[in-house]
C-alpha cells in the first residue's frame, strides 16, 4: 500500500478547499457591502445637514428621472460641503443654479428642409 492519496481522498480535499475560499470570498464581500452601506449613510447625513427640504425635494425628481446625473450631483454636493465652501444650507434656487452647471450640455439637431 502506497502513501499516494486515492482519487477519493483528493476529490474531497478539492472539496474542502473550494469551501474555504468560497467561505472567504463571502465575508470579503460581506465586508465591502458593510462598507458601502456606511459610504451611503454618511453621504445621506451630509445631504441632509447641507440641503433644505425644497433643495432636497428637486435632487430626489432629478434622481428619478436620471439616476446616473443624481448621483453625481450628490458627490459634487458633499464634496463641496466636506470642503467648507458651504455656507448655510443649500435652497432650491441655489440647487436649480447647481443643476444647470453640472448638466452636460444638450446636442441641439436642426433639421433643414429643402
């Protein structure tokens, strides 16, 4: 008898390895998700302390109807509250002003008629 592990023994420590690096995939995950969630709780309590309601009210339509665009305001919004150059709170004209900037420009298309 040989010392060689059979095809039996090798298969089930596959096994097991896959487990354990699946085991580890998943709290790594777990821990970027938690992370994310924190990202988005703070970044929530930002807006919240920077925006008034009828600020706030006009991020959340342009959210709806353009998430990517929303996110991106929302960034711009924290970064220029985490970097001081807020002063008070952000109101709706304030933001209507905030949106026109930071809306990429339209492509106007003419369509001439001969």
């Amino acid at each position: 008898m040989s010392d060689e592990p059979t095809d039996d023994e090798l298969e089930e420590l596959r096994k097991k390895k896959m487990e354990q690096l699946q085991d580890q995939q998943a709290g790594g995950e777990e821990a970027r998700e938690a992370q994310r969630q924190q990202a988005e709780a703070q970044k929530k309590a930002v807006l919240r302390q920077t925006l008034t309601d009828g600020a706030r009210k006009r991020l959340n339509s342009v959210k709806m109807s353009k998430p990517e665009f929303g996110e991106q305001v929302e960034q711009q919004v924290v970064a220029l509250a985490r970097s001081g150059r807020v002063q008070g709170k952000i109101d709706e004209e304030q933001m209507k002003s905030l949106l026109q900037e930071l809306q990429p420009d339209k492509q106007d298309f003419n369509i001439k008629r001969r």
